[in-house]
C-alpha cells in the first residue's frame, strides 16, 4: 500500500519580530491539530539563515508560510495571503490546501465564513 505524499508547510519566521509573537500561538495550534496526521509536514525554517530557500520562494518578509504540494519536491508553492492570521483562518486555509491539493496555478484562499 502506497501512502499519499504528505503536503509541507513551510513556515519562515525571525522570531524576534513582535508580528512572529503574535501569530505563532495561533499558528501553533494548527501544527498541533495535525501532529498525528500523515498528510501533512510542518516545517520552520529560520529566515536569516536560511538565505537560499528565502530566494527560492521569493520571501520577502516575516513571517511567511507557505504551501508546497504533495509530490512536487517544492517546484509548486502558494504563499498564504490571507489579512487575518488567525487561528480559524489559518486553519481553514491549511486545510482546504489539503483537501485540494493545490492544482497548478490555482490560488489556495480560506473563505471567511
């Protein structure tokens, strides 16, 4: 039996900037909503150190998560754009990335409901 490829997020963060505080409880709480399940990788990869994934995904400023679809090895990523980083958005958003499975060029919004 095959496993589906699990979708990664990618969270880039300078964990000094008041704006990283803010949102990384919330942000938090969706990683551990999905600690047990095989579909998703949650990644945090410092910012400043890590200069040539910063440029890769064209990372511009902090924090940035992005979503990297299953299967291909990171040549297709969303950045989530959403005004409200919220716990219930972050979460709608992470999860209709999944359920979607980010066809290509199709932008990944959680719908405020």
């Amino acid at each position: 039996i095959r496993r589906p490829k699990p979708a990664h997020f990618a969270q880039f963060l300078y964990v000094a900037l008041p704006l990283v505080l803010e949102i990384q409880n919330d942000w938090n709480r969706v990683v551990e909503d999905h600690k047990d399940r095989n579909d998703t990788l949650f990644l945090y990869i410092e910012g400043p150190r890590i200069h040539t994934l910063m440029e890769k995904y064209r990372v511009n400023g902090f924090p940035t998560i992005m979503y990297l679809r299953a299967g291909s090895k990171g040549l297709d990523a969303s950045e989530f754009e959403e005004d409200e980083r919220t716990y219930d958005v972050f979460s709608k958003w992470v999860k209709l990335a999944v359920k979607v499975g980010n066809k290509k060029n199709k932008k990944i919004q959680a719908k405020k409901e």
